[in-house]
C-alpha cells in the first residue's frame, strides 16, 4: 500500500517521469516513486502495460498517468515531456530506465540491425530523454534531478554482451558530460549501474543460459542478483533533495559485483 506514515516522503510533492516504465525496475520505480509522494508519468511502447502499472498505482492512493510512446523516437519523446507539463504544470525529476539487451551474441555474431537497434534504445532514447527533459527544466528555470540506467556492463567488459556493454558506457558518458554542461543551472545528472537483477532481460538471459543466474551470484559478494525494488530505492535516494550535492556519480546497485 502507498505509505501514510508519519515520516518524511522521499520525493514528496515532485513531479518525476519514468521511462522503460512497463516491467522490471521502471514499474517498480514507478511504484516506489509514488509511495515515497512523486506524481509519475510512466512511459513506455506497450499501453496496456503502462496502464496496469499505472491503475495499481492509483488504486493504492499514488498520483499516476501514462504516455505510449517509442524512446528512440524524438516526437514520441518530446510527446512524452509536453504531456508531463500539460498534466502538471512542471517537471522535477525523470528515471531514464528504458533499455534493451542484444541478446547474448558474440561481437562478431551480431547483425548490424541488432546492433543499431541496442543503440538507438539504450543510447540515442537516453539522449533524446535529457535533451527533452533539461530543456523543459533550463525553459521554466526549475532545478532538477535526472538519473539513467546503465549497468555492470557499462563499467566492465562483458563476453557475449558487447555491444550492450558499449552502449551502457555511453550512457555513462553522457550523463558524466551533462552533469558538467548543466550544473550550473542547478541540475543534477546521475547514473546507477545494476548488477544481476530480476527483471524481463534476466529471464530471457537464464532461458539463453541454463545455470548463468547460479553462476553469476557466484561471483557476487552478496551471492545473490538484486531485486528491483532496490535498484529502485538507489534511484529514488539519487532524485530526491537528500542527494542535493550529488552530481555526475555513478552509482553501483550490484551486490558488490564490481568491487
């Protein structure tokens, strides 16, 4: 149920957007996000989804709405921050969270479409997401606070996941430089980098890989993937006022993965 306690909301009264916010950690951000007082805007390509998320939300007492829309499109993207403000006269906060995985192949073996697939999602949807989301904040002369997803894999090399690896080293690029570009203007541009997690992309990963769970957890120092939720939470830490001096910081969520 969304918290009726007594203390303080994380994200009390902040108008935050979240994106990829249809499974895994964008719907349990979602969630989260409303229970610690944000109203959320959920985006994402599958409306009937999104509209799942968002009814179970609001059922609970949270202030929610959805937006279909692709993330590596600019109109869908800017779609998505124009109905934000339309909705709720500002934006404060956004969990840039959508991604996609290249499916497990060697570098060699990847198709050039899948390759540019995996970038226009995890690399080119990240850009087109701040771009949208820091002019609305630069035009109002509102601060705010942006945090995308990235990965071990952004931090690391990974066999089998090249191409996934090097878009989620660019995101961490990207969010290094527009923290530097726009704290001035009091805007904060952070990143976390998931380790193993429960979400769609691991389930597809164990029916790929009979066993990479067990052997992944192996070599945690936690000896277990993460749940959602607390990938969740980090995000949530990063967007809120309690991170106030916090910029350009990447976050590892990842069970001690890559100590």
């Amino acid at each position: 149920m969304i918290s009726r306690g007594t203390r303080e909301k994380l994200l009390a009264d902040k108008v935050v957007v979240v994106t990829g916010a249809s499974t895994g950690i964008g719907a349990e951000a979602a969630r989260l996000f409303a229970r610690e007082g944000a109203s959320v805007v959920l985006t994402a390509r599958t409306a009937e989804r999104l509209a799942e998320v968002t009814d179970e939300i609001t059922k609970e007492g949270g202030t929610a709405s959805y937006v279909p829309g692709e993330i590596s499109v600019a109109d869908d993207v800017e779609r998505v921050v124009a109905a934000v403000l339309e909705r709720h006269g500002r934006l404060d906060g956004a969990f840039n969270n959508a991604g996609i995985s290249q499916g497990g192949s060697p570098l060699a073996d990847v198709e050039e479409e899948r390759f540019d697939r995996v970038l226009a999602v995890n690399v080119k949807g990240v850009w087109l997401a701040m771009r949208a989301e820091i002019r609305a904040l630069l035009a109002a002369g509102r601060p705010g606070s942006i945090v995308n997803t990235s990965s071990i894999g952004g931090r690391r090399g990974a066999p089998g996941l090249a191409v996934y690896s090097a878009s989620k080293h660019a995101v961490i690029g990207l969010t290094r430089s527009a923290a530097r570009e726009y704290g001035a203007y009091g805007v904060r541009v952070n990143v976390i980098a998931p380790g193993t997690t429960d979400t769609p992309m691991i389930t597809a990963w164990k029916q790929r890989e009979p066993g990479i769970t067990e052997r992944l957890d192996a070599i945690t120092p936690l000896r277990r993937g993460g749940r959602p939720a607390e990938v969740a939470q980090a995000a949530a830490w990063l967007l809120s006022d309690h991170a106030s001096y916090v910029s350009g910081a990447t976050l590892p969520v990842d069970g001690g993965m890559g100590a």
